[in-house]
C-alpha cells in the first residue's frame, strides 16, 4: 500500500470518527444517527416526486451539487494543500464528492433517472477541481446591512440562490406548475432558515442589553420581516399567475414563515449547543405537518427563554 | 465600582478559580498577569456573566454586563461580515445609536471590508473600536495588546490612560511586561487560580526584575543552550 492510499484511507477514517463524534454531542447513538438522517432523506426525497415528478431529478441536482460546492471552500481545500500533495488532495475531493453523490445517486436510480443520475455524476467530478476563493476583496452589497448579522451575512453566502430561485417561479409560471412554484419557494425557506441553524459564539449573544423574550421576539420579527421581503415578488408573481389557488399559495407562505421560526426557536432552546436530533425532527415535522407548530412553537419558545438566561438579563 | 468575594469556579474536578477576593474602582487600570492557563480569561467570563460561578460578583453598574466592554484575546467574528456592520451591531444590541463610524474609524480600517480579510492585528483593532463606540463604563481587556503593530500599541496605551481619566474602570491582561508597567495603577499576580501579590505602581521594577529573574536564569538555564 502506498503512503498516498494510507493517507486516503486515514484521513477518511478521521472523517468518518469526526461524524460520529458530531452525531454523539448531539446525544444520539451514531448508528441511529444514521439511520435517521437515512429515513429524512427518503422521506423528503419521496416527497419531492410526489409533488413534482418531472423537476424533483433537477431539484436533486441541484441540492447534491450545493452540498458538493459546500466541500469546495477555500479553507478546506488550503488545509487539503498543507497536508497532502497534488495528486491526492485531488484523489479526496473526488471521492468526497463521490460520498456525496451516492445517495442522491440511489434515489435517482430507483425512480429510474439514469441519464440525470449520469450526468450528476459527471458534475461530481468536475465539481471535485472547483476551489470556491472566500477571500475575494469584493464585498457583496446587501439590504439588510443595517441589521446585522443573520441576513446580511446568510444572504452573502447564498446571494446567487435568490435568482436561481426565482427563475424557477417564473419557469414554473411558463409551464403552468404550480407545485414547482411552491417548492422554490419552499426552497427559499430552507435556505433563509439556514441562516439560522448554527448557533452564534456566546459573544453575540451576551452583547445585547435585553431580556431573553425580547431577544427571540426582535430576532423572529427581523427574521419574518427579511423573509417576507425575499419572498415578496414569488408571492407576487404566483398571486398574478395562479390566482384560483391563493389559498394554497398564502398557506404555503405561512408554512413558510412557521418553519422560519420553528429553526431560530429550536437554535436558541439548546443554545449554546447545537440543534439536537430531537428539536432536528420536531422542526422538520412542523414542515410535513404543520398543525404541530402549535404545540412545537410555544415549547420552543418557553425552553429559549430558560437557555438564554444565562447570557442575558433576566 | 466592582466587587468580587470569595469567586470559585470549577471546571468538573479542576478548579480554575480559588477563592478570589478583589475590588476594583472607577479611574484606575488594573493589570492582571500570570502564566498561561492561571485562569485570567476564566475570571474575565466570570465578571461578564459568561461563565456560572461560586462566590459574589457585585457592582454599583446595573446590569454589570450592559456596561461593560469586552475584549477577547481571539476575538470571533462572521465569515462574510463587514468591519461596519460589526461596529453597527454592537451599538444596535446596546440600543445606543450608530455613531459617524467613519469618524471614529481612528486605526484606519478598511470598514467596507469582510473582517475575514483583515490581518489578527486589524481584527483586534476593529473589536477594540466597537467597545470603545458602544461608551462603555468598565473595559476588560484580555491581552489586548497581542498582533498589534507599533502605532496602534502607542494609539492603545494612550486610549487606556483617557479612559482612565474619563474614570472608566480598566482590567487588562497582558504577558508584555512594558504595556502594563505604562498603563496600569496596579498588577495583581494569578497563581494557580488566586491572587496571590498586589503591586502598586512604584514597585514595577522590583516585580519586572523578580520576573526577568524567574523566567530568564531559573527556566532558561535548564535548557543548557550552547
């Protein structure tokens, strides 16, 4: 075995330990862990077809190629350079991008996708020689720079999502879709609650000089307000176009924006730790099953409160 | 003014903080040093409230932390967030109205720059700017000094002696020995937890000499270079 191949091998072990030890912190048996994040995929995946069988293959695209880019951040790719020469830092990011794509690739495969399943797997690889340079001296000009820092710094990272996105809309107007109207506009949602996934260093927490409840109720109401306003001309656009199913738009609107608040609400109730499997399920269940927001928002809320009390002013 | 009685802190079964017992007054800088992992950055988290603690923690600033300006050693800052909007959203969080930054922009910053793209020093800079503009009553500044080039360490040293004389109350950590000797009113030793010396101003010397003795001919000499 080469010294190139054990460098492979060991650094994919560290890979796959570093995993589970995320999987652990989050309280959770590593082998359920994934077996769970298995079942959401499919579920979700299933979803997809059922609500647009002829866009679902190009969504799946699209999302396994975002999370691909993901791997390409110039941080990782500098410490990939450090550590191993030429040859294998491109051998990892091949098959990095290759774990990736496996099982996008067996979804596709199942509902018969062949020739996208191919042609993913050839952006794979190509996506694999990408570096995406983090450290360009252009600042990405955005409107919600006056409130920092969710928005302005979430919208700097996903600025190019917002035109994809509503090209979608007006594709989906052109071909009379309305179920791909409502994904890109429940794709919106995902990405814009992203924003709010991770929790922030203490720091930007203890600054403010607030209670807990008027820290959440400020960050929700910023949150619903940047949203509305990213989702406005969607809204506006499948009003106009769709208007006998304004009821089924609106709705989707308000899943939309409970789903938003659903996210920052399960962030700050296991704040400073991350979002535990647990609070993951119930946030997603708010998506599938909406009703439950009304049992999940309110204990999301009081268990905030209790988290934030700590860095705030009771 | 800020009090503190009989702080402890423990991390699990190693305790970090021993029994600390200081007070420390408005218009005077203290100067708090000791080898690394003494516990300094645990004391500072514990004044902020960052940290939960044993003991008392009492302050004629109500609340401590609304009045208090904090400074990291390493501080955290947003990949894709501009040197502006870190100083727009530290006023925003203290509901203090933005001030003409560009004015108070007095190290020169390039503010319409990600913070990524700025170097440790300039970073250190920006952070220290957004404490200053928040008009804070009491700083703590934990190796404030550290990565910062030769005019922004005379620019500090001068900002800490006018916060001293608007009558701010100023804790600073350094491991250089000069940038407290210059600044502070008063060192106090950490050891293994507890404070274990005050050294009032006049007798820096004697504390620089008993240090330079300590670490130069004790340690050094154990390493035999040739």
């Amino acid at each position: 075995m080469t010294a190139s191949t054990n460098g492979i091998k060991y650094y994919f072990s560290l890979l796959f330990k570093m995993t589970n030890r995320r999987i652990k912190d989050f309280g959770i048996n590593p082998v359920v862990g994934y077996i769970l994040l298995l079942a959401i995929f499919v579920l979700l995946s299933e979803l997809l077809f059922y609500k647009s069988e002829f866009w679902a293959p190009y969504i799946i695209v699209f999302v396994c190629a975002i999370m691909q880019l993901e791997l390409s951040r110039s941080d990782r790719l500098d410490f990939l350079h450090i550590v191993f020469n030429n040859k294998t830092k491109r051998k990892i990011r091949i098959v990095e991008n290759l774990l990736v794509y496996i099982p996008f690739a067996i979804i596709l495969a199942v509902k018969l996708q062949f020739v996208v399943l191919s042609a993913l797997l050839a952006i794979s690889i190509i996506l694999a020689f990408v570096s995406l340079k983090s450290r360009m001296n252009f600042t990405i000009p955005t409107p919600f720079s006056k409130r920092p820092f969710e928005f302005a710094v979430g919208f700097r990272k996903t600025f190019w999502i917002f035109p994809l996105l509503y090209a979608l809309v007006v594709i989906a107007i052109c071909v009379s879709n309305l179920n791909l109207g409502l994904i890109s506009m429940v794709l919106l949602f995902a990405f814009m609650s992203s924003y709010y996934i991770k929790p922030e260093n203490e720091y930007y927490v203890w600054i403010f000089a607030e209670t807990p409840k008027t820290f959440i109720r400020r960050k929700v109401f910023n949150a619903v307000k940047n949203a509305t306003c990213m989702t406005l001309p969607v809204i506006i656009l499948m009003l106009a176009f769709f208007y006998a199913d304004f009821l089924l738009i609106l709705l989707s609107f308000l899943v939309g924006i409970t789903f938003l608040t659903t996210v920052i609400l399960a962030k700050y109730s296991t704040y400073p730790d991350e979002i535990g499997i647990p609070e993951g399920i119930a946030t997603v269940l708010v998506l599938l099953f909406p009703p439950i927001a009304l049992g999940v928002v309110p204990f999301f809320y009081f268990r905030s409160i209790d988290s934030l009390k700590r860095f705030l002013n009771d | 003014m800020i009090r503190i009685a009989g702080l402890y802190k423990s991390y699990g079964s190693k305790e970090v903080l021993k029994n600390i017992n200081i007070e420390f007054s408005s218009g005077k800088i203290y100067g708090i040093i000791g080898e690394n992992g003494a516990g300094k950055t645990t004391l500072f988290r514990c004044i902020a409230g960052l940290e939960n603690y044993r003991g008392e923690i009492y302050s004629d600033l109500k609340p401590l932390k609304d009045h208090l300006g904090l400074l990291f050693s390493d501080p955290f800052f947003f990949p894709k967030i501009t040197g502006r909007e870190y100083v727009r959203l530290l006023c925003n969080a203290r509901g203090k109205e933005v001030p003409d930054i560009d004015a108070s922009n007095i190290f020169d910053l390039p503010l319409n720059q990600y913070v990524s793209t700025y170097s440790t020093g300039m970073k250190k800079k920006l952070a220290l700017m957004a404490i200053l503009v928040q008009g804070n009553e009491c700083f703590i500044l934990d190796e404030p000094f550290n990565g910062i080039d030769i005019n922004g360490s005379i620019m500090l040293t001068e900002i800490l002696l006018r916060l001293k004389q608007s009558n701010k109350i100023v804790i600073l950590s350094s491991h250089i020995f000069s940038t407290l000797s210059d600044t502070c009113d008063e060192i106090h030793i950490l050891r293994n937890g507890d404070f274990t010396e005050v050294v009032e101003r006049e007798y820096f010397d004697r504390l620089e000499s008993q240090m330079r003795q300590a670490a130069v001919i004790e340690r050094i000499g154990k390493l035999e270079l040739k």
